[in-house]
C-alpha cells in the first residue's frame, strides 16, 4: 500500500489534515489505533471558539496561584506526585502568560482563531453533517455583578482588537434566552460569532467519511512501528509514503522523540459525564459558569457536564474528583437528571508552553510534518491546521503565515 502522505492520528486535527490532503488530489492513508474520533477529540464541550483569540494563560496573580496551590479549586487541580516533572514545564508556561506576551502570542494565535467558523462551516457541508452545528454562539453565565461587568470590558477589548462579537445579557436577558438555568444568576456574556457541536466525535466521524469517499483510506495501526522513508504497520499491511504527518495529540511526543525532537509538551486532563435533563428543561446552547469552572452542553447523548484542568501524566489512572465537586454545582444552576455514562471520561489536551500549537516542518527530516500542541482549541483550530498543512506539504501561498507556529521555535 503505497500513498503520497500518510497522517498518523485520527483526532479532529489528524482527520482535517488528512481531508485537506485528499482534496488537493494526493493519495492518502490516515492512521490511528482506533477509529476516527475515539479519543481527545470525543470529550470536549463541542466549541468553535472564534472568541478565542487569547490562549488560555497560566494565572500569575498572587491570590489564584494561593488558590490553586491548595489543591480544591473547582477550575484546576493537580497530582503531586506529577509536579516535580511538570515544574519546569509549567515555568515556561507561566513565563510566557506575562500580560506583554500574552499580547503578542494572541496576534500569531488570533491568525488562526479567524478561520476557525469558516473552515469548519466548509467542511460541514462538504461532509453534509449540518445537523451536528449549532451557529449563534455560545455564553458564560455570572453569578456577580463584578465578574460580569470584568468580562464585559474583556469581550470589549477583544472586540476592539480582533473583532470577536459579543452581545452583553442582564439579568432578565439571561433568563429570556435560558429559561431552565437559576433565576439567581446576574448575568452572562454571549460570543455571537462562534458555533457550536451537538456530538464532536461525531463531527469527526463525518469528516472521515468524507475522506473516505474521497478516496482516501482509513487503516487501524500503531504509529510507533514508524520507520524511515515512511512506513508504519496496520491491520491491513504495511503502509509505505512519501511523507508522514504527526497529528496524535497528547500522543504526539513520543513519536516526536523516536525521531529526535525533544519538545516541550505537557497534558491537560479533563472530564466529562452526560445526564438526562430534568423536569422539561431545556439547554438551548454551551455555557460557561465562568466563577465555578465547568461547562455544561446539550449534546446528543444528553446535557454533558465538563470539568476544567487537571494537571497530571496523561497515563495516570482516573481522579475524578472535579466532576463530583461541580455536579452538585451545577445541578443548582440547571436541573440535571440521572447519570447516562456508567463511568466519567477522561481525557488529556496536548500543550505547549507558549500556548500556540506546533505546525510545520520537522526540521532535520525531510517530508516529516507535525500538526499538534493545540491545547483547549483542537476542535476549533483542525480544519483550519489541515489547511496550513496541507497547503505547505503542496508548496503553494498558505492562509496564514506558518512561522509563529514552527517546530524549531522553542
């Protein structure tokens, strides 16, 4: 089995690469253990997040490091047996949310956040998946007056500087477009630009399949049996190409240190569990209960509830304890039914710590390609990477300007 290009990984971002290949007329083979859309990319809260123009910084104020330091914040916990490791990671992160970078790393980011509706809407209706998208946007809801009026000067300036739009909800606002959620709430902050997934694995299942009928081949195997001058084994035989794409998420390093790069990358774990919704209630859209730390969705298997960070090895066995501290949370602001999962999923988002994915070039091997790194927005920014990508491997003027983004910046 001979192809132009054969993408190892089969998350949003590996499938998007490899469909953006295939529609350029190459012949490609994607990998991955499982089928597409069965790890990282199945749990998220369904977010394209056109907002997103500031990458999700480490906190650098001394009352939230007090906070987090403890260990019980419902936003960020952490394993301490994974700190002495994570440190000098988690250094760097820190070194690079300094307000002035911060600012800098947002106008490479935001190159990329501006496509992010747009590109996926393109591939929704080549993949003809239109009833997974959910477009109006998406909200926090606040609890306070003061955290509420704080993000509306945020979502001011991002206006200002980016053109996110946002619509500001008071109180009877709020309750007009949320009828279901605690008439206690003061307030939320609407971010009209972005869209939203009903089912993100399915969202990922769909773009397979249009890969697919495209001509491109989907193959179980393992990305560790890679070898020079490519090829790597599958169920179906050895797969042999021109040139190899990573895109294995928090996977990613290890295939990346088999060839020699040593790059800075750590995980994020989260965690998510769908419940029925009770008494009638609906959800019409994602929200944010942006002072507590959790997300809740609708989603085709019902309401699914998010947690925020835990920091760990992605290997490590599962501690659930945010979800339990934030469901009876958030059974207070919605009325959440049963349990549906018999067990809480968990997964892990790969990072950098300059909070900007790694796309381009590997720089000591010829037609070697990395695609990973992307954080919080793997579902955002998938289709718009499999662009860049794509448009570099075929040597033709990319949408965006790669360097910001380059293996060798760090």
């Amino acid at each position: 089995m001979k192809f132009d290009t054969v993408v190892l990984g089969g998350g949003i971002v590996g499938v998007s690469v490899a469909l953006q290949l295939q529609r350029r007329g190459l012949a490609v083979a994607l990998v991955d253990r499982k089928a597409p859309g069965n790890e990282t990319s199945l749990g998220n809260a369904g977010l394209i997040q056109r907002e997103g123009v500031y990458p999700y910084a480490f906190p650098r104020d001394a009352g939230s490091l007090a906070r987090y330091a403890g260990n019980r914040a419902n936003d960020v916990r952490y394993h301490p047996a994974a700190m002495p490791k994570l440190m000098p990671f988690l250094y760097r992160y820190w070194h690079h949310s300094r307000a002035d970078r911060h600012a800098l790393i947002a106008r490479a980011y935001s190159t990329l956040i501006e496509h992010c509706v747009t590109e996926h809407r393109a591939l929704i209706d080549a993949a003809g998946a239109q009833a997974l998208l959910r477009t109006g946007g998406w909200m926090k809801i606040f609890r306070t007056e003061a955290a509420l009026q704080r993000t509306i000067a945020e979502a001011q300036q991002w206006h200002a500087e980016y053109g996110v739009e946002y619509r500001a909800l008071d109180r009877a606002a709020l309750r007009a477009a949320e009828p279901s959620l605690s008439q206690t709430l003061a307030g939320a902050v609407r971010y009209t630009s972005s869209d939203s997934v009903s089912d993100p694995g399915g969202l990922v299942t769909a773009y397979a399949k249009l890969f697919e009928r495209l001509g491109g081949k989907v193959l179980i195997g393992d990305a560790a049996t890679l070898e020079p001058s490519w090829r790597v084994m599958t169920q179906e035989g050895e797969v042999e190409a021109k040139s190899v794409v990573v895109a294995m998420g928090p996977w990613s390093g290890e295939i990346a240190g088999k060839l020699g790069y040593d790059l800075p990358l750590a995980v994020k774990r989260g965690y998510h569990m769908h419940y029925t919704p009770a008494d009638g209630a609906k959800l019409n859209q994602p929200v944010l209960d942006a002072e507590m730390g959790y997300m809740i969705t609708p989603m085709v298997r019902g309401i699914r509830l998010t947690t925020g960070v835990e920091l760990g090895f992605r290997h490590s066995a599962k501690t659930p304890v945010q979800l339990e501290a934030v469901e009876p949370i958030a059974r207070e602001v919605f009325p959440l039914g049963a349990r549906v999962d018999a067990q809480p999923w968990l997964g892990a988002r790969p990072c950098t710590p300059d909070m900007m994915p790694i796309i381009g070039a590997a720089p000591r091997h010829r037609d070697v390609w990395f695609a990973f790194g992307h954080a919080h927005h793997g579902l955002t920014l998938g289709p718009i990477t499999g662009r860049l990508i794509a448009e570099m491997i075929m040597g033709v003027p990319t949408i965006v300007d790669p360097k910001p983004f380059r293996v060798d910046r760090f």
